[in-house]
C-alpha cells in the first residue's frame, strides 16, 4: 500500500495508505531525500534501545514535506514550474504523504485535519514559497 506518484519521469510523491502492515523498521523513500518516510511497528513487549541523536552537518537543496491526514479527504494536485497540472491523487483520513518535487496545490474535499512536516524554520509565505500561476482546463 505504497503509492509512488511520478510524471514526466520525476517522482512527485509516495504515498503511505491507512491500513498498511510492515513489521520492524522499514522505510519507503530514497536514502538521498531529505526527508525519509518510514513505518516502525513492533509487537508488544518490544523495547528500542535508548539513544540519541549525533549532530551532523547537513546541506538540504530542495524542501520535501510530509503531511498526515488525521480525518478528512483531500485532492493533491501536482504541477510543472510552468502550472500545467500533470497528476493528482486522492487522500483519505490515515494516509500519510511525502511530497518530493514538483509544484503542488490541495482541494479540500471534506472537514479535514491534518498534520504537516518540513524543514524549518519557516519563515513566511513570501519568504518560503513561489506561487504558480496555474492553467485552466476550460
């Protein structure tokens, strides 16, 4: 139940559905993005040593952003730099995204709730973000 979005030769996204079963440690995306998805699930009992986390100089070139549908149903839509749409999918409460390149825009279906992760720290939307101007199917 792992999803990878692409057009035009270019992963756009992957897509973790509700519902997906993975025992241990796994993780889905490319170990050169900056963001990893991954699914930890272990039985019960199980305990994970204590640790912390080493401090590691890291150049990031491009922002990746992880969004988590707590309840609710979105259409993602995926753009060229240009605004010509090139794919969407849908996402149902559950579902888990990693969006990896491309421009992107949502359609709120339902009421929805949902949690999002980025690099940081974000600054403002003039500052974080170059709007698309989008072509109209007609």
């Amino acid at each position: 139940m792992i999803e990878t979005i692409e057009a035009e030769g270019k992963v756009l996204a992957m897509v973790l559905r509700s519902g997906h079963e993975s025992q241990g440690v796994q993780f889905f995306s490319h170990p050169e993005y900056p963001l990893q998805l991954g699914l930890l699930q272990h039985p019960k009992g199980t305990r994970l040593k204590p640790h912390i986390h080493t401090s590691i100089t890291k150049t990031i070139n491009n922002i990746q952003e992880v969004l988590h549908l707590e309840y609710g149903q979105i259409e993602v839509e995926f753009f060229r730099a240009s605004g010509q749409r090139v794919a969407s999918c849908l996402l149902n409460g559950g579902d888990t995204i990693l969006l990896i390149s491309g421009g992107h825009g949502f359609r709120i279906l339902e009421e929805t709730k949902m949690l999002e992760i980025k690099q940081g720290p974000y600054e403002s939307r003039e500052k974080d973000k170059e709007y698309l101007r989008v072509e109209s199917n007609g």
